[in-house]
C-alpha cells in the first residue's frame, strides 16, 4: 500500500508539472483526489491493515494528499500569472495615441460683447452700474420726460404687469435713479448694461427681448464735443482705428439736441456696399445732451450742470462686428454657432 500512494504521489506530480491549463488541472483534482479518486481508492483498502500500520500509512496518506494539493496550487498560480503577463504584454496601451477630448464651454458673444464694452468705457473712468428690469413707470418713463400718453412712448411700448409696473424698455432708469440718488450735486460718469424688454415681432432683427448699454456723463461744461469724442473712440477701438464716425439729427424726449451715430462702413471702407446699402456709413447708435428737464426733474441744476447721454444694443453691436445675419442665432444656443465665437 505504501508503494501504491507513493506511484500515485509521484504521477500525480508529474502530471501537474506537464499540465498546461488550468481545466487540465482541475481534471487531476478529481482524478487523484476526488471521492472516486485513485488515493481514495487506495484508502478504501486500510480496514485490512494491522493496527500497527494504519497509524504510518494514514500519515503517509495525508502527506500524499498535502503534496499533491500543494503542487496542483502551485501550478494554478503559475499558470494565471503567465496568463496575466501575456495579456499585458498584448495590450500595452500607446500613451502617445490622442486622449478623448473633453469639451470645455466658453462665453456666449453677448456676453463677451458686454464685457469688451465695459472695459473699454472702465478704462475712460467710467462706472459699472446695474438696476431692476421690473421697473415702474415712473423710472422708465415719466423721469426720462416721456410722460404718459407721450406719442413716443408707442416705440417703447411693453409688457406691463399693473399699470405703474413694467418690463424696463431701456436701461436708463438705472441712469435716472443714480442722478436722483446723488441729488444733483455729484458729477456722474457711467455706463449701465442690462436687458430690455419691448413689444416687438421677434425677427432677423428684431427681438422682445435684447440688451442695451448706456452711456451718461453730468458734469459742468459737458458738451457735444466731449458726446463725439468718447464715441470715436469707442467706435475706433470697438472697430478698428480706420473708422471714421458720423453724427446726425435725430430725436429722443430725454435728449436735447439728439444724435444718431453711424460708423463708416469696415467691409468697403466707405465706398459703399450690400452691407451698408450703398450709404458707406452703418448706423450704431443714439445719443444726445441731457434734456434739461430730465436734469432738473433728477435735482440737478440745468444752469450749472450739462450731461451726455448714449445707448446701444449689444445684440446690434456684436451683428455688425462678427457678421452674424439674424439676431435669433443668440438666443437659440445652437452651440455650433455659440462655439465659433469662443476666442472673440
Ligand atoms: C436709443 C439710444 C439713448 C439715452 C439713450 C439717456 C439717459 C438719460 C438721460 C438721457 Cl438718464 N438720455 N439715454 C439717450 C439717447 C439715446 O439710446 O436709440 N434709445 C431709444
């Protein structure tokens, strides 16, 4: 019996050492340890020993199984860490492939817009102020000498939620309450950006909603010289130093005398064109001196104090300068339009 665990000790170890996956390994598990396995067998047969020998061939026996389960481990080791770096081997990764992008947002033009225009103004000394979009009527229009029933008040017609609450039609409210609040006897310097809301049919260039940004300047001796100079170099820096600008009559209810302001045409330089519609010139803004009696309705003494005011659409502005076509496109964030504009 001795020698039978021991011929069945040393084939089995032969056979795990020539096994070459681990299902062949699995198969000599059952086969010499198993319950019909052949060391099982042979234990069968030790009823029949002496008391004397069974003691010596029941350690021997377990020395037999220890050995064999021990190599069969062995092996199962060797063989997965084989299986592991053959697979690494394989699936080197290149860290010189490209990585997958990650999609990183930018600003939206308007917003990059305002910010271009509101630094350059900072950098003329003038103030960033801003102010509530719900306003009343008497902020939006009455102090800005639109009185009620004013026929220029259909051009600014709006939402209204009572009849002294409105949607802002233009951000000089804001302008109206800083004049008020310095109670006519500090020189103002600012420029105010914000949306505006008026009642409108949302076309290529027309929007319910948009934003403006305002100019205004109260100062003693403002005139408008000092209107025209600030604007040419807004519209010199904002366009390009070529630009020429212009002024012409125009009319607003807060400003006396009133301005429109074109900047000459930067796609023919003046010479006319399918964007300037032949003219040479393109039309940017309005602006005028402070009417007196929205000076004075503010405490400021007209005598003593002039002012210049301005507005823009931002919208309009950001059109003109990257040649975009409908207004629509700001407001839909298509991000194939809005990621063209990401390094402007
Ligand atoms: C436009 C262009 C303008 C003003 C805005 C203003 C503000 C105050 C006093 C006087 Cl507090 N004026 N702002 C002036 C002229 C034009 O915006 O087309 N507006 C309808």
């Amino acid at each position: 019996m001795k020698e039978e665990l021991q011929a069945i000790e040393s084939e089995a170890l032969a056979a795990v050492e020539k096994a070459e996956d681990s299902q062949a390994l699995q198969e000599m598990k059952v086969k010499y340890l198993g319950k019909k396995g052949s060391l099982t067998t042979v234990l069968r047969g030790m009823g029949k020993l002496s008391k004397e020998e069974r003691p010596v061939i029941g350690e021997l026996a377990n020395n037999v199984r220890a050995s064999i389960t021990e190599a069969l481990d062995a092996k199962t080791e060797k063989l997965e860490r084989e299986a592991l770096d053959k697979q690494l081997e394989t699936e080197t990764i290149d860290v010189t492939l490209p990585g997958n992008p990650i999609h990183v947002g930018g600003r939206h033009l308007l917003t990059s817009i305002m910010e271009e225009i509101e630094d350059l103004f900072i950098g003329m000394g003038y103030e960033v102020k801003e102010g509530p979009e719900v306003e009343t009527d008497y902020y939006n229009f009455e102090k800005l000498n639109l009185p009620k029933n004013h026929p220029a008040r259909d051009m600014q017609d709006t939402f209204f939620i009572t009849n002294e609450l409105l949607l802002r039609t233009q951000t000089s409210p804001v302008q109206a309450r800083t004049m008020e609040a310095y109670q006519g006897n500090r020189p103002i310097k600012m420029i105010c950006p914000g949306k505006v809301y008026r009642r409108d049919t949302d076309d290529a260039t027309h929007s319910h909603q948009f934003r403006q940004i305002e100019g205004l300047v109260v100062d003693k001796n403002i005139t408008l010289s000092d209107l025209k100079g600030t604007l040419d170099v807004f519209a010199k820096k904002m366009f390009g130093k070529d630009r020429k600008i212009r002024l012409r009559p125009s009319f607003f209810p807060f400003t006396e005398p009133s301005v429109e302001m074109d900047v000459s045409c930067k796609v023919c330089n003046g010479e006319g064109c399918s964007v300037c519609k032949q003219t040479g010139w393109i039309e940017i803004l309005g602006g005028g001196m402070v009417h007196p009696r929205v000076l004075e309705m503010s405490g400021y003494d007209s005598t003593v104090y002039s002012g210049f005011a301005f507005g823009m659409g931002q919208e309009r502005i950001a059109m003109l300068k990257y040649g975009v076509n409908d207004i629509r496109h700001f407001y839909t964030n298509d991000v194939r339009f809005l990621s063209q504009y990401h390094q402007a």
